[in-house]
C-alpha cells in the first residue's frame, strides 16, 4: 500500500451499520469490566463493542497486511450520554493517512473516524490510529 493511494481515500466511507444499545449488551460489557452500576448505565467505551460487530475490517477495507497492523491509539468524544435501547447509526470513514520513519523502516498511519448517531443527533465520534508497520511481517 503506497501513502499516496491511501491518501486518495481520505474521507471514504469504509462501512455503515447499525448498533443497538441493548439492557444485555451493555450488562455483558459492564460484567466484563468489572464495571458498577445496573444495566442502565452504558460505560464510556461501550462503542468499542459496536466497533467489534460491524462487518468490514477498516485496517483490511484499507489494504493494511494484517500480520503488520498495530491498533496504536484510541479516542473518543461525546456529544449526547448514550442511552440504553438506543439504536445508533454508525459511519466509519478513513480521516487521515500519513507516515513516518521507524526502527524497523517506514510506517504507515492511517487514522479512522467512526461516527455515532442516534437518529440526526451525533452522540459520539471515536478515532482510532492504525499503524502498519515497516520491514518483513514478524
């Protein structure tokens, strides 16, 4: 994959699917983690588990060797609490590609945006940094 092909998809969408915020989702995730509360309180990084049930493999949508790709960073912002029997609609796009030089040769970012709404409201945008990194697959 050639930086300048990744950075012509700058702003693609690579998938849109729906993600309800069910009572025993948000229980499994909560027990998971060891999380207080009930069932109705949806902890801040619940959208990582939207993130595990879409269908496209941003790293894989993008032409990434998956032998070489490491998930460096994760963020997120809120807008609205997400809520319990919420159905979100979420758009995940490629913001951002760059790359650098490392210890094992030339690396390679790609920064992808996932978008949550429920109904026209945004609730919630994620970023995470993807890197595929230089040299022979290990």
């Amino acid at each position: 994959m050639e930086l300048e092909e990744l950075q012509s998809r700058e702003g693609e969408v690579l998938d849109r699917f729906r993600f309800e915020v069910s009572p025993s989702r948000v229980a499994a995730f909560s027990a998971a983690l060891r999380a207080p509360g009930d069932s109705t309180d949806v902890p801040p990084t619940f959208l990582q588990a939207a993130a595990l049930n879409r269908s496209v493999v941003p790293h894989l949508a993008l032409g990434f060797d998956a032998a070489r790709v490491r998930h460096a960073d994760q963020s997120f912002r809120f807008f609205e609490p997400i809520r319990v029997g919420s159905v979100l609609d979420v758009s995940v796009r490629l913001e951002k590609a760059f790359e650098r030089e490392g210890g094992s040769g030339r690396l390679l970012f790609a920064i992808v945006e996932s978008d949550y709404r429920d109904g026209e409201a945004l609730v919630a945008r994620s970023a995470a940094t993807l890197v595929q990194l230089g040299g022979e697959a290990r």
